[in-house]
C-alpha cells in the first residue's frame, strides 16, 4: 500500500496538494515533519510512497525505485511535427486537426501528447489509465510540469486523464464517438534499462490486450484503431492487425473500421 507526502521542501501550498493525491488515491497522508523517507517507510509499515514537492510529484519503493511525469520524447516530436517533420504514429494512426482521439494505454502520456498537439483547440485527446498511481502522476504533470514552450504546454494541457480500464471504458461508450483509437500495451520486454521505465512496468497493468477489447475499439472508433508493438511479438497476427509502419524496434498496425 501506498502513502502520501510531501518533500522536506513542502509549504502549504504542496500540503494541500499532497492531500489531494492521497484522497484520490484512498491512501494515508503522512506529514513529512521532517522524517527521512527510510524512517517513514519503517514507521508506516508501507512500502511505497507518492512525494509531492514544488518541483513536481514521484513515486518511490523502499527500494528506490521511482516514478515522475516528464514529457521526455514527446518534447521532441511535437517540436519536431511544429517544424514540418514526420512522426510515426501520426502517419500511421492518420490522425487530423480537429479529430477525437482515445489513448487507452496512457503510460506516460508521450503519444497523448502528440496527438493532442495535432488535433489542435478544435480536438480531444482522452487518455486511459487504469492505475490510480499513474494516472494521477501523470494528470498532474501535465497541468504541473514546468516548461517554457507555449506550444508543448497547450498540448499538455489538452489531455484530458481518466482513471479506467480501457475494456470497461469501449464497452460502456457509444459507436463511433472517437475518430482513432490507440493501443500501446506494455512490452513483456522493454528496450530501454532506464530506471523510470522499469519502474513504469512495475506500476503497470500487465494483462495483454484481448481480442473482444480490440472489436470494441472498432465499434467505438469511426476511421482506424492503432496498435503498436514488437515487429515481431506476434501479436498483430493474433489480434487481426495489418503493419502499417515500422520502426527500428516496433511496429504500427492499423485495423480500418469504416464508421
């Protein structure tokens, strides 16, 4: 179980705001006092930690393992998109100015972001999140993160985060009320060794994306759902998808859906 905190920096204004996340987390608030996060774990019986400081919120194990938002490559590729470059998942995913998008993977919320950024003031971009700890991590960073690009901000803040699993979530919404539909599970093995996406997979739902899910997706979605995963993981075959781009260590596979 978890607890929340705040940094040994924290004033009143990042007090209230940790009390935030541990209401919305169902979790305890443990005011810092001026304890080591060691002492805290010890004297809580808890292992893990969400810490909530002027410089942004984290999670933490008692092992040291840890999690924060950071828009990472989605600075680059909205940059990028802005300087009339390409991006893999738009060209595959096809998505347009003004066009509803549902992320049903959210993770860190890189392709959200770019995908916001395209469909501009006049789009949605609604991400799925089905763990509470990242969900809030995440929907705090972008309404939080401290960025000096107008640009990247206004993304940011276009995301709008739902706390859902995504199978429930296609099940109860209505035909054809998304343009695109996006998937982006977990990868069994990931390509990078960083510390904050290990810790992401530990958070992470791992269930694999299910046939039934994905025929909800294209109900739900008007043109295109878009998977991405391991060229050759063989879960495009499994789940009915045609590869549409390729990477140097992943793929987009699109299904049409003709709403």
């Amino acid at each position: 179980m978890v607890f929340v905190t705040t940094s040994r920096k924290g004033k009143e204004e990042v007090e209230k705001s940790a009390k935030v996340f541990a209401e919305t987390l169902s979790a305890p608030y443990l005011p810092r006092d001026g304890l080591s996060l060691e002492r805290m774990f010890q004297e809580s019986g808890l292992n893990e930690a969400v810490i909530v400081g002027p410089e942004g919120a984290k999670w933490q194990d008692q092992s040291g393992r840890h999690f924060f938002f950071h828009p990472n490559m989605a600075a680059v590729r909205v940059k990028a998109l802005a300087r009339g470059g390409k991006d893999a998942l738009i060209e595959a995913s096809g998505i347009q100015k003004g066009d509803r998008v549902l992320d049903c993977t959210l993770g860190l919320g890189s392709d959200a972001i770019v995908a916001a950024h395209v469909v501009g003031k006049h789009g949605e971009v609604t991400g799925l999140e089905s763990q509470s700890v990242i969900a809030s991590l995440v929907s705090y960073g972008l309404t939080n993160y401290p960025l000096e690009s107008p640009r990247l901000l206004e993304a940011m803040h276009r995301v709008e985060v739902c706390q859902a699993d995504y199978r429930q979530f296609l099940h109860d919404a209505e035909e054809n009320s998304f343009d695109i539909v996006l998937f982006d599970p977990m990868f069994r093995q990931t390509v990078t060794r960083s510390s904050g996406v290990q810790a992401l997979k530990t958070l992470a739902n791992p269930a694999p994306l299910d046939p039934v899910a994905v025929n909800e997706a294209c109900r739900v979605a008007k043109r295109r759902v878009v998977l991405k995963e391991r060229k050759m993981s063989g879960e495009f075959e499994r789940l009915g998808f045609q590869i549409e781009k390729e990477a140097s260590n992943h793929a987009f596979g699109i299904k049409e859906c003709g709403g």
